[in-house]
C-alpha cells in the first residue's frame, strides 16, 4: 500500500493499524476476504474537510493498536464515492460495524463513547 492519506498529516511513532482504502477494487477484495469470516470490521467513512472526522481519527488510531481483533478500516467518501453510495452513507463521519459481510450497527456523528461501547460489545459476540 504506497502512499499515505492527506488527512493522515498528524503521524505517530508507529504505523497506523488503520487500513485505508484509495480505489474500489481494493476495497473489494478486502471486503471478500474478511465477509465470511466472524472478525468485527469497524468503517470510518470520512472527508478530509470533515472537522468530526479529524477530532475522532487519533481515538480510532488508538483503538485500533488496542483492539487488534478488529479491523478499523478508513474509506474517504470523497476519494471512494461509489463505496460510500453502496454503503448509504450521506453524513461523515459514520461508522459502519460489519460482522460476516453484513452490517450490524451504525454509527453517525463523532459519537466516540457509543462506538467504543460498540467495538467492545461485539469484537467477541
């Protein structure tokens, strides 16, 4: 995976856990090689110019070092329309749970407290 994000400006020490996506298909074949699987998939639908998103970010960061069970994924619905559409996501940030390819949860707004209770409930349910 090549290069960094824009948005990604505030690195840490370490690399990111955080996987990124810059083109559908790449997406695509991630989301096939986990959609079967019981691994919790949490979504970041963000936007650079989002400032929600940029005040969320370092905690998802963070809880993706902390909680290595779960895939924290980060899709740019500027950059990934399409994927975005798919996903009926028209407010960022927004926070999709996936277990098994299917949607489980949803979370709109930089609600961090809900979605770390939601990352905690079903990383092992």
């Amino acid at each position: 995976m090549g290069g960094t994000a824009s948005a990604a400006h505030c690195s840490s020490s370490e690399s990111s856990l955080v996987l990124s996506f810059h083109s559908k298909a790449e997406w695509q074949e991630h989301f096939n090689s986990i959609k079967e699987t019981d691994q919790l998939m949490v979504i970041d639908f963000t936007a650079t110019w989002c400032g929600p998103c940029r005040f969320v970010e370092p905690l998802f960061k963070e809880w993706a070092s902390e909680h290595r069970e779960v895939v924290f994924v980060k899709i740019d619905v500027d950059e990934l329309k399409e994927v975005a559409r798919e996903w009926r996501v028209d407010a960022m940030p927004t926070f999709v749970l996936v277990k098994k390819g299917k949607e489980i949860n949803r979370i709109v707004g930089a609600r961090k407290d809900e979605l770390l209770n939601q990352i905690k409930k079903h990383k092992s349910s």
